[in-house]
DNA sequence: CCCAGTTACGTAATCGTTTTCGTAGAGGGC
DNA sequence: GCCCTCTACGAAAACGATTACGTAACTGGG
C-alpha cells in the first residue's frame, strides 16, 4: 500500500501515474502546467509526487523535449582575473531562468577548444557563450559550425566581422575619467594608454580626448603616450617622463590599474602630493586598486553587469528571439576614491 | 543518392545505419568499439559516420546508459581566491575522461544551494564536487540526501562526521617553513597563528611546534600568537608586539599570506633588515606574495593538485571503485623567495 | 430532446540511443 | 554428414519523459 516500487532505480513518472490511477500524460500535464487537467485530479497527483519524492528526470525531458536548458561558457583563461566575476554575471542570469552552465576551458589550445565544443555540442546544450581575455588576434566566430545553437561572445575584442557580442564601454569609461577630472578643475590631464595592438585603447583614447574637447581644451599631444605594455613599470617609467616635461601636468589618467600602480609610485617618488599635486585615476577596478595609498580612483569595469547581459541575450536568443548581430557595449562606472580630489 | 536527410533535424543514427546498409545496433557497436562487429562492415560504418557527419546525441545516450559523463561543482563563492584554480584542477582531471563539468554557485544561502542540488540531481549529473571557502560552521554531508551519488567535499573544513574529502596538509606546510628557517640557522621564531576558530590553525600550529621539537628546541610560548583575524593589520600588529618583547624573534612565520604582508610593513617600520634581522614565511602562496618587497617566502597551498585529486577521486568513485570515506591531505609546497635567507 | 462544443483524461507514438537476445551461416572435430 | 561452437549481425525492447490525437462525459442553446 505504501509506494509501488521495487526495484533500486528512481521513483519514475509511471510510478506517480499508477499510485495516484491517472496516465503519465496527466502527470506529465500537472508537472508543465497544462489546462486540460482537473483540480481534484491536479492536487491527487501532486499529493503522489510529494509522497513518492518524485523527480523528473532532466535527461528523459531533454530527449524528448530538444532542449536541455543548459548553456555552456568556454573560456580560455578560467584563472584569468576577470573571468570568474563575468562567469558570475552568466550564472546568476541562467540561475534566474532555471538553466545550468557547463564549464569548458580550453587553455588558449584551439585543438582543446574545438575539441570542448564538439562535446558541448553532442550534449545538446542550448546555447553558447565564448569567453576569453582580451585576446589580439582577430576572429570571426566560433571554431565550429554550429547550425542551431546560439552564442554570445563575452569580452572578446578584435572580432573580424560582426558577432553577436558584449563588451565594456571603454569610449564612455575614458570620458567618465577625463570628466571628473575636469570637475575636480585639473586642466593639464595626462594620459598614459595601453599598447596601441589593443582595440580597447583606440576607444578609450577617443573618449578622453573627446571629453577635453568638449569642455573647450585641446588634449595636448605631449601628454598622450602609449605604454609598451601595461605593466606598472611602463606606467612608472612614462609618469616620470610626463612629470619631466617643462609644464608637467596636474592629473594622470592611466588605462589600466596596473600602469596607475606605477604611475603612483613615480609621482611619489618625486615627492609630489597625491592628489594634492597630481590626481591619478586607473582603470579596471581591479583589487589591488583599492589597497594602493592612496586608495585608487578608477573606472570600474562593468564585469557583472556584462555576464549578466551576455547570460540574458543567450537566453532570449535561446527562447527563439530574433537575434541581432550587434554588439553591446555596458556602460563602465567611475569609483572615486582618494587619489583624486580638490587640488 | 546523397544524405537520406530532408527534415531539418540533426543526422541521427538512423541516418547512418540505413546509408550505411546496417542495424542502429551494429553503428553504436562500432561507436563503443564492441568487438562484435567485422572489420569491413565496421570501415564502411565509420566512412558513413564521417561522410554524413554523424554525431552522437549525449542526451539519448544519457538517458539509455544512465549515466551522463557529467560532474558537477558546487560552491558558495565563486568568486573566491582560491576557489578558480580549485575548479581548474577539477576541470582538467573531468576533461581527460571526457566528463563535462556544471558549475552552481550558491553565495553562502543555504536555501539556493539546496535548489540547485536539487536541479543538479534532477539532470542526473554523475557525481558532485561540494565546495566552499573555508567555512567555520560544521556541516554533515550533502545539503540534500543523495543516495546513489557520489561526491567529494573539497576544502571544506569542518566536517562533522566523516566525508570523502580534500584539505591542504596544513600541519606538513607550516613544518616545511619551521624546517627551513631552521636551516637557515634562526633559533627564536614567532609564529602569528589565524584566529582559532579556524580548523586549520591547530593544524599548522601542531606542525609548527613538531618541528621546534624535533630540532630539540622548545617553542617559546611568548614568541606563538592568535591573530583575531586574517587582516595585514592583525599581522602588523601582533608583530610588533613580538618586536617589542626583551628578546624579540629572529624570525616570524605567519599562518597566512595578509598576515605576513603585516609582518613585513611592522619590521620595516621598526628599521629592522628583512632577512637580516628578521625572517618572515607566510602562507598560502597568494599572487600578492612575490609582489611584496622583499618578495615572500611562502607555504603554497596545492590548490590546483586538490582540484585533480578531488575530480580523480569523485571519477573513480563514479567508475565503481569503492568510496572511502576518509579524509585526503595534499602536501604544501615551500615556496622560496627573498624574505627568508641567511641571516 | 438533439447536437455541437467544451472539458478532462487516456492511448500511443516519439525523441535517439544502448543492449539483450535470437539466429543464420561459417567452421571444425569426429 | 552430424552436431556443436563461434562469429557477425539484426529485431525489438527498453530508458523516462512529452505531446498529437482520440474520445467519453458533460454542457447549454435551440
């Protein structure tokens, strides 16, 4: 009289149905919330499935069904320091729709990646999103045909042609920078890009000197350089340079966190106050900028704002929305901190 | 004459087997490399395969063989220090056996943790690796009951009773600092233990006090203090303290590497040489170590090696192997860099 | 009172594999 | 020539759900 099963697997629809003397296609009418059921018998079999603790089995479901809700994220760098906030963002979007993420991590390996997707692929996920540094090298899609299945690429410069695909809004986050700089009334704003092989810097140059156009000043070009990398020995090194000119400036905005780290080193060096004399702004928000003396004002880079979008954008893809090939740029937010202020 | 496809879907095993000239049953012998199957039959079936392009559906197969090839993490920070290359160890010990890893992130609530094992379940994943950041409060298992799953819990301290699990060999760690700073001929050496509470703090105490021993020296009780908390400023602190005392350390070794990082900002501040006067080892081997000046000797956590081990043994306990419930401890590693040297 | 239209449920096909048997034919020992 | 054992393959039944369709019972309008 108890539950009608004997042998060692799961509690099974067909046990659901036969206890609670209904066919598995009520059951499975009751589980997806069809019309065609009664109330009496609706409660009857949900009465059966919390007793017997049934369970639909996702893979039977899958099969049936052609869909598996999962998606998969393939990364190249899973250390990266980005990478697990973005993985975030995806993961808390597919949380909301009740979808899982798969993990692939393909080490930079093109072999390993289309091996990674070939799986993913024979799993049937839903849809795709590629992630990676900020890789060089142009591309224009994913490493395998994929007839059916949407993708999104998620903080992947350098597409050769158009994908659809989520990045920050470096042209915005520079004139945020340049902006509060000009409020705080710094006038001579240096500027200490990254190497000019980045897409990102292109952008981010655009914004600054846009910015300072806008309010009525020139950048002057003398205050413009492109660091070999973006390291804070570059960042140091050409902070020196700019502090040497004849009319030094009064601010510098670094493209990074890590050319900021060096530039505040360099300036106190010299002696100079922070911001006292010269205002120092980074970008990236990376954790290290918050533990600089002084704590460093930065553009933060909009990493969960962008898995989330990314995460989203598949999934309404997924749910047969016309996908557009654009891309989405997710606007960056400014942190100020102590490294500028009233000079 | 070509393809015997018209609808839209996928080519399926059907496709093969009728281009072919053969029974589904004889293309998923050949799939499996069933030795029932003549050499020439078995060519012409993987040229069909290739030339059709056939792919196997993991859904169906799954759903057929009960058993998915896949595993899945479950963690309560993913965005933890730690907790990337953990998974990354996780995910390269799955890939070698083609196992595909789901990832579930919970932030530490007990309730979404609960609702994601349940999915996970639900999607019939093979085996669970559960992990979290080093949680103080004790835990008995799985959140859910699971009866034919097997998991591992990954760094997680704290377990009740006992769980397959994976730890870092703390105690073996911090003797690898003691051991090596009394090869370099310190004699009086402090230790600044983290706060109590944590598990792991006995262990690498213990180890600590052994070595002392085992050299024939006593540990100082006045020279091995509890931090109140894991922060640089509780390690400036409490080394300062040893600095002030009438016969101060040689050298201090720090249950961790903030702690340390503290340690090397109150020597420097007294005017103190570092390695000369004082020697400092700290732990975990975080990035922050080698930027440090000088940069830090440290005790490196084995994070990647956990990861493998966990995916190894969460593999073979799926491949039937019998589960031991027993506890697993990874060695450190010593990690060698400027702040330990000749005295 | 009849009949078309709902409503509520069941039947059975289906998703794409794997796997258990069954069996035709080849081969071998005697 | 008989019987028995392999070998190589196919037929068909799962696996556990979803869903198109069929149909009995009920409804209400005329």
């Amino acid at each position: 009289m108890t539950a009608a099963r004997s042998s060692p697997g799961r509690v099974t629809m067909r046990d659901v149905a036969s206890v609670a003397g209904v066919s598995t296609a009520t059951v499975s009418k009751v589980l997806n919330d069809r019309p065609d059921v009664g109330p009496e018998v609706r409660q009857r079999v949900l009465d059966t499935i919390g007793r017997l603790g049934y369970r639909v089995n996702a893979v039977a479901r899958g099969l049936r069904a052609r869909t598996t809700d999962t998606i998969a994220i393939l990364t190249d760098d899973l250390e990266g320091i980005f990478t697990t906030t973005l993985m975030r963002g995806v993961e808390e979007a597919a949380s909301e729709y009740d979808v899982s993420v798969l993990l692939a991590n393909s080490y930079g390996d093109p072999e390993k990646e289309r091996k990674h997707l070939r799986r993913l692929l024979d799993r049937q996920v839903d849809g795709l999103i590629i992630m990676s540094g900020n890789r060089v090298r142009p591309r224009s899609g994913p490493a395998l045909p994929m007839p059916d299945t949407p993708y999104v690429f998620l903080y992947e410069y350098g597409m050769a042609e158009p994908v659809p695909s989520i990045l920050p809004d470096d042209r915005g986050g520079a004139a945020l920078a340049a902006r509060h700089l000009l409020d705080l009334g710094r006038r001579r704003i240096g500027f200490i890009n990254g190497p000019a092989s980045w897409e990102a810097t292109a952008d981010r140059l655009d914004g600054f000197t846009a910015t300072l156009r806008e309010a009525g000043l020139d950048a002057d070009p003398v205050l413009v350089r492109h660091a070999a990398s973006w390291s804070p020995e570059d960042g140091y090194a050409l902070t020196a340079a700019l502090l040497d000119l004849p009319d030094p400036p009064d601010a510098v905005f670094c493209a990074s966190d890590d050319l900021a780290t060096g530039a505040l080193a360099a300036i106190h060096d010299r002696g100079l106050a922070i911001p006292g004399a010269v205002a120092v702004v980074g970008f990236d928000d990376r954790s290290l900028a918050v533990h600089q003396r002084p704590p460093l004002t930065t553009v933060a880079l909009p990493l969960l704002e962008m898995g989330r979008v990314a995460g989203q954008r598949l999934l309404s893809a997924i749910n047969g929305e016309p996908q557009s090939h654009e891309l989405i740029r997710v606007a960056c937010e400014l942190k100020i901190r102590t490294s500028t202020g009233p000079a």
